[in-house]
C-alpha cells in the first residue's frame, strides 16, 4: 500500500518539540496575564472578504497566498493568513468595547498561506498574538513591547533586537508616499518586478524589498520619520521615551514599514538572533483605523504576533524537563499484573503518574523500557511478593530498592 504523507509546508509537531511548544505558550500565557489580557479563541475559518477588506486586496497575502474555497452554498470562505483581522471582527461582533473599559486580547493557533516552501517556512504555521482595543495612548505601544521583551527575556532568548519607526497616520502619510514616488520615479526601471508595482499601489513597500538591489536604491530615500505630522512625531517620541523608561533597548529603523496596508503610526519588529537580520521572529504595529473600516466604531488600536517556528528556532530546548512519569509497575505473570493494574488505578485516581507495560514480558524488559521512560520510581510485583502482600519498591535514581507493604505504597510515593 502507497503511504499517504503530510501536505507540503505542513508539519507534524511531534511529542518532544510540542513540549517546547507548552512551555513557550505557558510563558506566553503567563505574562500575558500578568499585563492584563485575556484570550480570545477565533475560527480557523472566515468568510474571504474579511481578509481582502483588512489586509488589502493588493497584498501578496491576498492575491497569492490565501487558501480560499466556495462553501456549499457558494460563498467564499479562507482559512485564516493570520489573527488580527479575526480578533477585529469579533471585538466589533460581540461588542467588546461596552463588556470591558479596554480590550487586552490574546491569541494562539495555526495560520494558513500558501508561501514557496523553504526552510523554516510552513504553510500551516502558528503565531502568538495580542491586540489591544481602546487606547491610543502611546504608552501602551511602549507597554506591549516592554511585555514582548520580558517574554523573550523569560526564554532565554538573547541577541534579538527590537526595531521601531513610525509610519505615521492618514494625514501625514500622503506626503510621504510623494517623496517616496520622486524619488524612486528615475529609479523605477531598476527595481525589482514587484516594486514596479508596489510604486503604483503602495509605495512604501519597496523599503521593504528582500531583493538586495532594491535595498541598496532605498538606501538614500527619505525617511517617515521626516515627513510626520506633529501628532505623529509626539507619538513617537512618546513611544521612545516610555520604552526608556521601562528598559527596553531598541534601536530605530526608518526603512521598517508594515507588510498590511492597515497600520498606523508605531511599527516594530523583534529580529535577528541566529535568523538573521531580514527574519522576524516578532512584528505589529499600531493600527488605529482598522476597526472602523471593518464597520465598528473608531477605536484606536495596536498588537502583535509572533511566529512560534521561529521563536522555538531561537530556544534552548535543554531548557524544558523531559516528562516522565514517577512510577513505572513491573509485574510477573497474569495475578501479578491484575495487582499491578488494581495498583495503577489507585495512582491514578490519585494522581500520581503511572506508567505499567501490559504487554508483560521479562522483569528485564520492563526494566529497560523504566529506564527508558526516565521514570523516578520501579514498582516489582512478582508471585513472592503477591503472597506476601508486599511490593518492591525501587528508587532508579540512587538504585536502592526496599520491600513496602502494597497498601503503603502510595504514603510512600506521595511523602
Ligand atoms: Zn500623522
Ligand atoms: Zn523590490
């Protein structure tokens, strides 16, 4: 029979690096909380023009990437590119804004785009994100990332660098785009196929052009940071300023724009580590007119999202215990075995972990698959120790081993 394989850019996360996966979502989890979100569980799925109105139709998520299919009843549907537009739609949905004063969400899954395969890129990959609704003040753009700083701190993770710019907001962001079309207008013909377009439709992009040519023409072009409006600049400023306070190095990237037509004003990037410079392991960004134009009220806005390939790409996993359990119950012959399972159930009524090989076999063999399992303690149960009521118990770390009387065993375990 032919093997069926996993789709291409799809993974399996196997047992020992879904415990790295715990741990860092734990961490996550844990100082999300202690800043104040709560988490939001969205669907794998939405209706496509969710994402074509949010991310932009003129993007590489929407035109390329998406996985989109007629429903049955023949209405578009996507599996979602990434988590911000559905957290909007459900804080406009649900009317967020009136169940809480401010809105600190947070959020864990797979996402789906279809990108060229290539090393350390998946098609279903997993972010962990967070929005926060209702504040436009810049102090919390410093706040989210002072919370991501603590959280890559947490891990272990060092030599990532935090990047910010500003890219500032409807009023000043036109005269922007300008200066940037004057002065990539004689440069046009060198740029790359998709810069060409991106100067049309949105020309901020090119300052963010893998290819190397384009980076070097960029290299000299005018800066947002010049061309901000004096809201925009105190923002910034502000955003600065707090980010001192809290002590959180950062340096500033006047090329770092958004890859989503829907940011405003702060945009940041945690990059580098052994990734290297162009690879982000953190972006967001500010985005203050999203939940308007999705049809809710307007409600200034910012968050982030973090990709988890990249992240455990970055972390030590010596850092997380192998799980073993504490009691492995040997047991020879089929009497000894139904004492064994009686004894397991007590364990695990308990809640002791437990582990026992009901496929028997020599007292050797299980021993070995003890060792293998790491488990702290080896329960024997053999026909002796059936008639005496006993059981051996043995400690595999300093290897002693003492006979217990089988309805002490637990005490035992549990002191
Ligand atoms: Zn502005
Ligand atoms: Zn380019």
């Amino acid at each position: 029979m032919n093997r069926i394989h996993s789709i291409k850019g799809v993974k399996d996360v196997l047992p020992d690096e879904a415990l790295v996966w715990q741990y860092i979502q734990q961490k996550a989890r844990d100082i999300f909380h202690t800043f104040g979100y709560s988490e939001i569980i969205i669907p794998i799925m939405e209706y496509t023009e969710l994402f074509s109105r949010s991310i932009g139709e003129t993007t590489d998520i929407v035109e390329k990437e998406m996985y989109t299919f007629d429903d049955r009843d023949g209405r578009k549907i996507t599996l979602r590119p990434e988590g911000t537009a559905s957290v909007v739609r459900a804080y406009i949905e649900h009317n967020l804004r009136d169940s809480s004063p401010f809105s600190k969400l947070y959020y864990i899954g797979p996402m789906f785009r279809r990108e060229r395969p290539q090393a350390g890129r998946f098609r279903q990959f997993y972010q962990i994100g967070a929005e926060v609704f209702g504040i436009g003040h810049y102090m919390i753009d410093a706040e989210i990332l002072h919370m991501l700083h603590l959280l890559f701190d947490s891990l272990n993770i060092n030599g990532v660098e935090l990047q910010i710019n500003s890219i500032g907001c409807p009023q000043c962001r036109p005269a922007f785009r300008n200066a940037l079309k004057t002065y990539f207008a004689d440069k046009r013909s060198e740029l790359c196929d998709n810069c060409r377009r991106r100067f049309e439709i949105n020309p901020l992009r090119i300052l963010d052009c893998k290819s190397t040519h384009c980076h070097a023409l960029a290299e000299t072009a005018p800066k947002t940071i010049d061309h901000l409006c004096n809201d925009c600049l105190l923002h910034f400023n502000g955003v600065q300023e707090s980010l001192k306070t809290a002590g959180v190095t950062f340096v500033n990237n006047p090329r770092l724009v958004r890859g989503l037509d829907y940011y405003t004003r702060t945009a940041f990037e945690f990059v580098g580590g052994t990734l290297g410079a162009q690879n982000a392991v953190a972006a967001g960004g500010r985005y203050d007119n999203l939940v308007a134009e999705l049809g809710g009220p307007s409600t200034p806005a910012i968050g982030f999202s973090i990709g988890v390939e990249r992240l455990t790409s970055l972390f030590d996993n010596n850092m997380v215990a192998k799980r073993s359990p504490l009691v492995f119950i040997t047991s020879l012959g089929a009497d000894a075995q139904k004492k064994a399972f009686s004894l397991i159930n007590h364990f695990h009524k308990k809640g002791i972990s437990a582990v026992m090989d009901y496929n028997g076999g020599s007292l050797k063999s299980q021993m070995r698959k003890a060792g293998k399992l790491e488990a702290k303690y080896v329960i024997i149960i053999g026909e002796d120790e059936l008639l005496k009521d006993v059981v051996i118990l043995r400690d595999m770390q300093d290897k002693t081993q003492t006979e217990v009387p089988a309805e002490q065993v637990i005490d035992r375990l549990i002191k």
